[in-house]
C-alpha cells in the first residue's frame, strides 16, 4: 500500500477492517465465494452499522 502511495492512516484503516473485521474468514476463501462478501457486510452492518460495513467492503477490494 505505500508502494501505491496510500497514506500512513488509510493503511492504518485497511488493517483495521482486515484484523478486525476479517479475521475468521482467509480472504482467499471470500474471494472464491462472492457470496460470503454479501453476507459478511449484512454482518458488518447489523453489528456496526452501514457505514463501516461499506468502508470494510472498500478496504476489502482495495487489499
């Protein structure tokens, strides 16, 4: 990500959602099936509400 020019706090926040958000599911495996990635922000969202469940999903396809 820096390589990419990204900033010191959006890497800060795509490791955020990735250790915390993430954590039970490899990525390769949400990946290979899209339709975890929609489960997971119906999840995120009940949880934590749209807003980070959509800034998960950001960071999610940025990684």
């Amino acid at each position: 990500m820096i390589r990419k020019g990204r900033s010191a706090g959006t890497i800060e926040n795509y490791r955020d959602h990735m250790e915390r958000l993430f954590k039970d599911k490899p990525l390769a495996r949400l990946g290979r099936q899209p339709n975890l990635i929609a489960a997971r922000h119906e999840k995120i969202t009940k949880e934590n509400g749209a807003y980070i469940a959509n800034g998960a999903m950001r960071s999610l396809r940025a990684v």
